[in-house]
C-alpha cells in the first residue's frame, strides 16, 4: 500500500475507478446535481485536484491517493484543517469495492492519523460516518476512534438529510500512533 499526493496523470484512472465504485460509493457521497459520471470524468478529477492543491498550498486539507499493488485504489483526506487552539481536522476516505475487506484502508488512514498528529501538529481528528455505514463504524472504532454524539440531519447524502455518528481520535489518545494500533491487529 502507498499513501501520494493527487497527480494530475491519474485523472483517467480516478475516473475509472469512481465509475465503475459507482453502487458501492453513492449511498456515502454527497447529493450532486450532475449525475455521477460526469461528476467522475477526468475533467472532474482535474478541477476537483485543482481546488484540493490550493487548498493544501494553505494548509487547511490533505488530500492523498491510496494505491493497492500500484493500482489507484481510494482516496483518504484530512480536511478543514482548524489551528490555533482547536488545532483539529476532519477526516475522510474511500475505497474501491475490490480493495475493501484486506485491512487497506485501515493502514491508510492509520497512517494519515500519525501524520496529522505528528507533522501536522493536530490535537484531535473528527470523522462522521452515517450509522448504516458498518464497515466504516469498525474501521475507526478499531483504530480507536470514540464515538461523540449524533449529529441529526447532519449532510444531504445519497438525495436526502443524513444523520451522522461523530467519532474523534485525540493525539493522545494512542501513545504508540495509530499504525502501532493497526500492526497490532486492529486493521484486519
């Protein structure tokens, strides 16, 4: 598994594989006008990559490909980045249905996790996953994300208001990081 900045060259790629993840994604992604594929063309995926490399240029997101046997296979983003003295981010991340299951996305985002609390100097890592969202809920549970609260009618996803679970890793909440914690057994 490899962790990379967005290039510009896997514009193709991305949109392939968004296309054909098409069933497995939408229940997740936000409500869009446009219909998928032209929300998943490489015309997209350039504009979208454009838009995410100014914002990391100001650090507020971390926008990463995961690559699975050097295959694109997934995405994971560290966004809204808040200094001072939230110094806090939210996290985000997908995965192509054939990668899923194999502990890929688990290492990738235990390893975006000790990024964000090393050499970004974040204190606390909040991401929001919808309740029917099971595989997520395991994923960050086993990393040892806490479950905060419920955040009612919280995104237009899928067409309609979804509620949320609000989960959050502290900085300390892993002494050893989060990829210890993955190596350990809790990314299978």
């Amino acid at each position: 598994m490899e962790l990379h900045p967005l290039r510009r060259r896997d514009a193709v790629e991305w949109s392939r594989l968004r296309t054909a993840n098409e069933d497995w994604l939408r229940p997740w992604e936000p409500t869009a006008a446009q219909p998928w594929a032209a929300r998943h063309d490489p015309a997209a995926y350039r504009a979208m990559r454009r838009a995410l490399a100014r914002r990391a240029r100001t650090g507020v997101t971390v926008p990463l490909a995961i690559r699975v046997e050097g295959r694109l296979a997934g995405q994971v983003t560290v966004d809204n980045v808040v200094r001072g003295a939230l110094r806090s981010g939210w996290l985000g991340y997908w995965i192509d249905r054939g990668a899923a299951g194999r502990g890929m996305a688990s290492l990738a985002v235990a390893l975006v996790c000790d990024h964000a609390f090393g050499e970004m100097g974040l204190h606390r890592l909040q991401a929001d996953i919808r309740p029917e969202n099971q595989p997520s809920r395991r994923l960050v549970e086993r990393l040892g994300f806490v479950q905060e609260g419920v955040l009612r009618r919280y995104l237009d996803i899928d067409g309609e208001w979804r509620d949320h679970l609000a989960y959050a890793l502290l900085d300390d909440d892993l002494p050893r990081g989060a990829l210890a914690r993955w190596q350990d057994g809790a990314g299978l």
